[in-house]
C-alpha cells in the first residue's frame, strides 16, 4: 500500500476563481441553502441599484432600449466598488450622467458579509447587466 499523493495533491490547490462562501447582505446571512442565500444577494443587489436609478429623471431625446454592464467588486471587507461601466455610444450620449448615477448607487449599498474561500474573506468581482428603456 502506498500514499496516493495524486489526490492529496489536489487537495492543496486552490481554486482563486471559484469562492466557498458567496459575499452576502447581512439579512440573507440567516438563509442556509446556499442557492436561496445567493439569490436573495442578487435580487437585493438588483433591486437596490434599480430603485436608485428609478428615483431619477431622464431626459431623452429618442427612445432608447439597450444595455449597461456594471462591474462591481465587493473586498474582502465586505466594501463595494465600481470598478467599471460598458455602455454603448447611444447612452453615453444620451445619459452623460449614467456613470455617476451608477457609481453614487454603489456607493450607498450597504455593507456586504465578504466572500469566503478556504474560511478567508477574499475579493470577488460581479457584472451586472442593466437594461436602460426609456420612452
């Protein structure tokens, strides 16, 4: 019988791209199952930057129907930040102040539970599209 240093191998790698424990708003910290628990971070996380948005007034002038990706990084203290905005040039020209809007939303949620990988809070980075329609 020999030691099977294949699999205690693979035990020591670890995996920076995959996280153990998924960043969290502190009333989803209760939730066990780990699907309700992120789902409930996402849809919070939606739901804050969309009623933010929605307490603004837009001025365009032609319809607009088309998409913003916003990447976000929450630390490993739990601290969210813009890292950037993708918009097309129709938006950009049409809502010059979209960026600061995003970037003030950002700035007012609330404090995370950070990530986790191997029981250490680490940095995690999300994309969120957002759908601007305006008529």
């Amino acid at each position: 019988m020999g030691l099977d240093l294949k699999s205690e191998m693979l035990d020591t790698v670890i995996d920076y791209n995959k996280v153990d424990v998924l960043p969290s708003f502190s009333f989803c910290d209760s939730i066990m199952n780990v699907e309700k628990k992120n789902r409930c971070f996402k849809n919070n996380l939606y739901k804050h930057l969309s009623s933010f948005m929605l307490s603004h007034t837009f001025e365009i002038s032609k319809e607009m129907d088309e998409m913003v990706h916003v990447k976000l990084m929450i630390d490993n203290k739990g601290k969210a930040k813009l890292i950037g905005i993708k918009s097309s040039s129709i938006v950009r020209e049409q809502l010059p102040m979209l960026d600061s809007i995003i970037n003030e939303s950002i700035q007012t949620l609330p404090k995370f539970s950070p990530a986790q990988k191997r029981g250490i809070p680490v940095p995690t980075v999300y994309e969120i599209p957002i759908v601007i329609k305006l008529e």
